[in-house]
C-alpha cells in the first residue's frame, strides 16, 4: 500500500518538527560532552551506538529506521534452541 | 469510525477511560493477562485476577457498550518462578470455557531466559491441547529482536502450531518481517517512547501492507495512552488513506483473528442492543 501524499506534501508537512528534531539531539549531544569534559562515560557504548545510529539517519538507505533498531539490538544466535 | 482495541489492559484503567474510548468509536477491547507491577504470591493470587477478567471487567465494559474478551496466562516476568508458573499453567483450563476467553496470552519472553523459555513451551503445548487462540508478548528495546526471533523459533518447533492461530505482538521496524514471512498474524503497540508511534504504524504498513496485521495502545497502569487507536486512525487519515483501507487494520482484522475462537461472539455495532447493566455506586 503506497502512501497517498507526494513526498514535497510529506516535507511540507514534517520540515519543522524534523527540524525541532534535529535540533533537540544536536543539543543533547552537545549536553552530554559539555558534562563529560573528563571524559567520565569512558567505555559507556551508548554514546557510540547513538553516534552509529546518526551515521544512519544520514545515509542514503530506504530502511534506515530498520538499521538504527538493529543497532541498539542485543545479538541472536542461531540454533540456541538445538541440543548439541 | 467504528474500531477494536486488541490489547488494552483495562483493569489498570479507570470507567473515564472506557467511556472516551467508545466515544472514540471503540466497540471492543481484547485484554491479556499480564504483570500487575509485582510478582503474585500464589495461584489463588491468579485465580482472582482470571475472574476479574472474565467477570467484573466485561460488566465495566458494557457500561459504555463496549464488549470485552480476554486472554489468560502467567506472564513473562513471573514465569521465573516455574513451579508456581506450572500450577498457574494446570488451573488456567478453569477459566476456558468462560465466555470471552480467547486463548491463552500474552505469553513470550521478557529477558529471553531459559526460564522463560520453558514455560513459554509449556503454555504452547497447554494451547495446543486446548485448541486456543495464542496472543505473544515480544520483548522491549534491546532484547526484542533476540526475543522475537527465539519466539518464531520455539513455534517452528512444534509442528502442531499453525501460524494463523498465532498473535506476535509489539512488532516494530526490526521484527515484523519475522511474524508475517512465517504466517503468523502481527500487531503494533503505540505506546509512548519505548514501542511504535502511530507515524511510524502507518509506515509499517505502507511497506508490510495491511494484511494480517493489527494496532492496540497497550495500555496499562504505566505511562500509556488509551486513546492511541484512534491517534493512528487520524495519521492516516492525514495521509489521505481512505476510510475503508483503515477499517480493515482497526476493525476488520481483529475481527478475522478472533473470529477462530469458539468462544468470540460479537454483537456488530450497527445491531447492537447497548445493553448496560447497573452501574454500581
Ligand atoms: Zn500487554
């Protein structure tokens, strides 16, 4: 089922929340290393996983939101159910 | 537009909730057991919360002329304990002739252990020697596409299942490919911060089409919202999808998968009475 809206009424509609967004994690970032001038969260891997998730957002894929759960997804063994 | 709600933790709610709920256009609500904030001590604990269920909250329900089924099992979280899971397991036969009773849910995993594994096969089989309907609970953030896929995976190793008998809840982006390329039916929880929004419902769909999939709001005594159908219902309608085409993942899916429980009976909203018992003071 294709959406009814072009994609120019799709950014009409979203360009400003997209926009306060953005602009919401840019500030987050920026709260984050403002408060860990130290370099306090050290091994912490989510500030990474969030940084691997933006990498996403700006590639040019078309399963983007797909990836960025993957990425903050715990790994699946195959098999984990087969006696061995 | 008329729509069910089929998963709704009502008992968390207050009267209010169902009252704005039908004005919304809600005629049915399917609730699952689930975990009441603290583990239960017993099983008498259990027998009570069954009989609220298919007692107190079905006649609550129909106050507002909303019809009211349920699903009975131990969840996730208390399937830890496995020997009071195993005598939760052996009394839940009890309850299953009650009317409304659809099946046996929402079972699944919360921290994917063996625990929970366990007596996640062991309401399978229950399900199977019964005949019921299943409704699966898939875990949140982290270990939801882990869980999801360890679910698919315990299913596929009974060959008594058969997937259009089978539920997957809370499917996001990562998971619902798994629910539906095995047959199995699927729905999307709109719940604030930690699942689905009603945007990214409607883009599920878009790409997944409207088959065998369904929306719920979840909700239950946490930070959720009662109202989130029809939040998804006026997405949609904002992205111009008719009327109809929305009907079927609201209303007319729900219906499908029910429909196979020998104990749904649904009174269609154009013929029905509104019988309201009594409230009481
Ligand atoms: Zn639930």
């Amino acid at each position: 089922m294709a959406g009814a809206m072009t994609a120019n009424e799709i950014l009409d509609r979203l360009f400003l929340e997209m926009r306060a967004r953005i602009l919401e994690l840019a500030a987050s970032f920026d709260r984050i290393d403002r408060a860990d001038s130290d370099d306090h969260l050290g091994e912490d891997p989510r500030p990474s996983q969030l940084r691997r998730a933006n990498d996403i957002v700006n590639s040019g894929r078309y399963d983007r939101a797909e990836q960025v759960q993957m990425i903050f997804s715990d790994p699946y063994q195959a098999g984990w159910n087969r006696p061995d | 537009m008329y729509y069910i709600d089929p998963h709704v933790h009502m008992i968390s709610r207050v009267t209010d909730d169902y009252e704005r709920m039908a004005r919304m256009g809600c005629v049915a609500v399917s609730e699952p057991a689930f975990w009441a904030g603290f583990d239960r001590g017993s099983v008498d604990g259990f027998r009570d919360y069954f009989r609220q269920l298919t007692e107190f909250e079905p006649t609550r329900a129909s106050w507002s002329g909303i019809q009211h089924y349920t699903w009975l099992c131990i969840n996730a979280k208390e399937a830890e304990n496995v020997s009071l899971s195993r005598e939760v397991i052996a009394m839940i036969p009890e309850f299953l002739n009650r009317p409304g009773v659809l099946g046996i849910g929402e079972i699944g995993l919360n921290k994917n252990t063996q625990n929970e594994a366990t007596i996640f096969r062991e309401h399978v089989d229950l399900a199977m020697k019964t005949r019921e309907l299943i409704l699966i609970h898939t875990p949140h953030l982290e270990d939801k596409y882990k869980g999801t896929r360890m679910i698919v995976d315990m299913l596929l190793e009974d060959d008594r299942v058969e997937p259009e008998r089978v539920l997957i809840d809370h499917v996001e982006e990562h998971t619902v490919r798994l629910a539906k390329e095995e047959g199995f039916w699927c729905a999307m929880t709109l719940y604030p911060v930690t699942k689905c929004t009603p945007a990214r419902a409607a883009d599920i769909i878009e790409i997944y089409g409207d088959d065998r999939i369904m929306v719920n709001s979840a909700g239950d005594w946490g930070p959720s919202q009662p109202l989130a159908v029809p939040d998804f219902i006026q997405e949609m309608r904002r992205r111009g999808v008719p009327d109809s085409k929305i009907m079927k993942v609201v209303y007319e899916n729900p219906l499908e998968f029910f429909s196979q429980s020998r104990n749904f009976q649904f009174d269609p909203p154009d013929t029905f009475p509104m019988p309201r018992e009594a409230a009481v003071d």
